[in-house]
C-alpha cells in the first residue's frame, strides 16, 4: 500500500471529508522540539504511489491539521508557536497562509472543524485554553478556561452543533456546550494525563478517552460512573484514538509504542488488529469518512502510510 516519506517528523494525518483520494499531513522538524514545519497535502494515485499536491511551510512545527467541512480548499493547523494558521489550496504557495490567528499564548496542540455547524472550529492549546473560532473573524469568539493542565485535545460532538469534549494533562475530560457559561460536565477518565478523546459517531452520549496510563476507556456521558469498557494492549501512552465513520463500535489507537491498533469495545476479545509498521512514536491516525476500512498513520519515523484494514501497510 502507499507510503510517502516526509523530510520532518510526522504528527498528524487528516483525510479529507470531500475526496477520497486525499489528504493532509502535520509535520515538524526535530521532533517538534525546535525548527520548522510543513503541512503536505497528499493525493492518492490510482497506480498505486502517493503525489504531493502541495506543502506549506511555517517557520514552527505543526502539531495537528483540520480539514474545512464547507470549503474543499481550506485546511486549518495548529503549530508550535501557539499560532493557527488557515490555508487556501485554491491560491498559489506565496499567497497562504490567508489568515494566522495569534491567541494563544503557548503550543496550539489539536485543531476540530465543526460538522454540524461548519463555519466554527477549536484550537486547544497548552496555555490550558480552548479557543471557539470562526471562519469570518479574525478573532475568537470565546476561550473556554477551566483545565488546570495542557488541553490536548478538544472534539465536537458528532450530532450537536453546540456541544465538545476537551481532554487535558489535569487527567479530565469535560463536556462543554458553548450556550453555557461553564462545562456542564467534568469526568475524571484517567489517573495520568488523558492525550486524546472521540465521540462515537453513531451514539453521541458515548466518547473514548486515551491516556499516560496506556489505556483507552469507552463513556456513556449519561452514566460515567465507571466506563462502558477498557482496552488494554499498548506498552506506552496512547498517542491518539478515534472511532469510525463506518462501524459504530471500532475504534483505532495510536502510541508510543510504535504500534497502531484496532479495537472493537463491544465484544470480550476487543482487540482485532495490530500493525507494527511504524519505527518510532506512532501520534497521528484517521480513518477516511469516504472509504469504509482505510486508514491512514504517521509517526515519528517521517513516514505516511495509507492502507485498507486487513493488509499489510508495508504490502507493495
């Protein structure tokens, strides 16, 4: 299946949700610890190779990547200089970035476009913020600031226009709904730092947390006492999680461990496949909203990979 060598160090892969032969890659130099960045735009060819359509450059790592849910030419990233930068593939390379927004005031870590209400999308930083942002302003339309740590990450729910999930080094997820003045739920998910969280996309009460402790935990937001299921198989930190677009019980991991993973957490033995194909961290992984089954990963290793579930990534 393809593969695609960057020159820096992958951090996150984003499939588009208007072709399903495309999609972006956040990158940065040095392990994102000190240097430059680049987000690639990839399309897959039908002979097999993966085509760079365009790159951008920034003169700070790129965290993370988000495609636009209105607009097919528009990608939106987060970079290491606690900037959010928005690009047009429509206009030449000397004309982008159209806008950088400047509010943060550490690391901007993960970026989500809203899909319900497509004109609005959140940043979540180290600054401990969350920042509601959209498209028309050039400034947010507000900060969310309860986490006590880090946000790594921050999710819109699938179905609701108003509502998110932020996950946070303070070792909490909470649920906010932007018509309320506070998070209207706070869930103490993991005793170590949680990395990354996803709504399911076929039940929006249900959300997976991944965390330090190397565990992913699967919630009902109605009833979080104690989680619907733990899985339980990555050697290190769980990088990154998401659920599929297809399969309402699926969902795929990333890690430190190198590994990439797919789970099933209804079913006892949720553990349905693992790929070892990455040489170093594993930290970015999507699945595509167009093609049911294919996936897409990038490490630290400068590599991409693009493969149907089932094969071998590393297959020719």
């Amino acid at each position: 299946m393809p593969v695609f060598k960057t020159p820096f160090n992958g951090y996150a892969v984003k499939f588009s949700p208007f072709y399903e032969n495309r999609l972006a890659v956040a990158t940065s130099q040095n392990f994102g610890i000190l240097g430059n960045g680049r987000v690639h735009v990839l399309d897959l060819t039908p002979a097999g190779p993966i085509a760079e359509f365009c790159a951008f450059e920034t003169a700070d790592g790129v965290y993370d990547c988000t495609w636009s849910e209105d607009n097919d030419n528009l990608l939106v990233t987060a970079v290491a200089d606690g900037s959010v930068k928005l690009w047009d593939l429509a206009l030449p390379p000397t004309a982008n970035p159209i806008r950088s927004l400047h509010e943060h005031s550490r690391e901007v870590h993960s970026v989500d476009w809203n899909p319900v209400r497509r004109d609005s999308f959140l940043t979540s930083s180290w600054d401990d913020t969350v920042k509601l942002w959209t498209v028309d302003r050039p400034a947010s339309v507000r900060t969310f600031k309860e986490h006590a740590y880090c946000v790594y990450s921050s999710v819109w729910n699938p179905r609701h226009a108003d509502v998110f999930a932020s996950a946070s080094g303070d070792c909490t997820v909470r649920i906010w709904d932007v018509r309320e003045p506070a998070s209207t739920m706070i869930l103490p998910a993991h005793e170590f730092e949680i990395l990354s969280c996803d709504w399911n996309k076929y039940d929006d009460c249900v959300i997976a947390t991944a965390s330090v402790d190397k565990s992913i935990k699967v919630w009902d937001v109605r009833s979080f006492r104690v989680p619907i299921s733990v899985l339980q198989g990555h050697t290190y930190a769980v990088r990154r999680v998401k659920f599929s677009p297809h399969r309402d019980s699926l969902i795929a991991s990333c890690s430190y461990d190198m590994t990439v993973c797919l789970w099933d957490y209804r079913v006892e033995d949720a553990l349905v496949g693992r790929y070892d194909h990455h040489t170093e961290f594993a930290v970015g992984v999507d699945m595509s909203v167009l093609v049911e089954g294919l996936l897409a990963t990038t490490g630290w290793d400068e590599l991409v990979y693009v493969w149907q579930h089932g094969t071998d990534p590393r297959a020719p």
